[in-house]
C-alpha cells in the first residue's frame, strides 16, 4: 500500500505513542505533529478507512491494526538505518541523529538499500531496561540508558544537552516535575516526559 508522507508520519507517530503510553489519542497526536486536533481527527479518519488504525469510540483511544503497525514498522525501520548512519559514520550525537532522521523517513527503497550497505542494520533503539526516571528516588544518581522516540521528548533532551550516558542526581520530587542536577546545573523536568526517559540507579 502506497501511502502519502503525511499518512505515514502519522502511523509513525501512533506507534510510538502506543510504545510510549500504549495507545495515541488526538490531543498527543497534535501536540507531537504541532497540528490542529481538527487536522488530525481528519486524518485517523482517512486511517481507519484505509483499515490502519481503530478508535474506541467510548474513550477515545487509538491504535494501530495489525496492518497499520507493520507499515509503521516498515517506516521507522528507515528511521533506524538513516539514524544509524548519522551516529556509525558521520558521529553525530544520537540525540540529534534522531531528530535529523525524521527528515529522511520517506526515502525510496532503493537509496535505503545503498546506505544499509555503508552502516549496520540496527537495532530499536530504545529498550526498555531500567526504570523510568520518574520513578527513582530523590538524592538518588542515575545514569540514562534509553528514551522513548517522541518528539516532544527530544526536543527537550536537544534543548538541555541530555544524551545517554549523562547522570542525574535526583534533588525534589512533586506531582509536575522532577527538579535533577544536571553539569552542575538543577534542572526540572516535567513528570510526563520524566516518565519516558529510562535510567539505571548507580548511587
């Protein structure tokens, strides 16, 4: 099935939405996609006619068939190998490997194929060993190991320098944010992005 860019940044993002959460609903969908609901509500119309996704009508959730979820996999398996690259040969930093691969999600097969032959075919790169940082203990350190891939997840990462490998000492906890030391720096990160970055407790 040939689906328009647009179609599969959306199924991308349903995916990992359900891999973050286990389910999208419209208000995520546009936030991570920076649209209007209205627009998305369009589109997840056209998905499920197109049989990709179902909606349950009495909460609203989303989710991918077993259709739409192997397109999606499909795609982000691009993600992965132009992410890859970004970080074997060229060195970038994975957190802005990540980003810039977003760009090159929609590459024809065949320049797929080319630049498989000039990096390792990955991984997922995300896992989800450890324990979410929303849930390690204050005055406790820990080291990050993974992140869910959304968006709004990265931009934040971007924007602070946090990559993995860097460690946090955990200072206060509330129901909105965790306040972390961070180079030397306290910096609050809200519980609803806390919850999507994995870490190990090493004090």
């Amino acid at each position: 099935m040939k689906l328009s860019s647009s179609l599969e940044d959306y199924l991308a993002e349903i995916y990992r939405l359900e891999e973050a959460y286990g389910y999208a609903r419209i208000s995520r969908l546009a936030r991570e996609l920076n649209v209007a609901p209205a627009t998305v509500s369009k589109m997840v119309k056209k998905l499920e006619k197109l049989g990709l996704v179902e909606r349950r009508q009495y909460d609203r959730r989303i989710k991918l068939t077993e259709k739409g979820r192997g397109l999606a996999m499909k795609l982000l398996h691009k993600h992965y190998v132009v992410e890859s690259l970004f970080i074997n040969i060229l060195g970038m930093d994975p957190v802005d490997a990540h980003t810039l691969a977003h760009y090159l999600e929609h590459i024809p097969d065949t320049l797929l194929e080319k630049i498989k032959t000039r990096t390792p075919c990955p991984p997922k790169i995300f896992t989800r060993r450890g324990i979410r940082l929303s849930e390690v203990s204050v005055d406790a350190v820990c080291k990050v190991i993974g992140f869910s891939e959304l968006k709004s997840l990265y931009d934040f990462l971007s924007e602070h320098g946090i990559s993995t490998g860097v460690k946090f000492q955990i200072r206060n906890k509330t129901n909105y944010y965790l306040e972390v030391l961070h180079e030397e720096k306290t910096l609050r990160i809200p519980v609803h992005l806390a919850k999507l970055i994995h870490v190990e407790v090493i004090e």
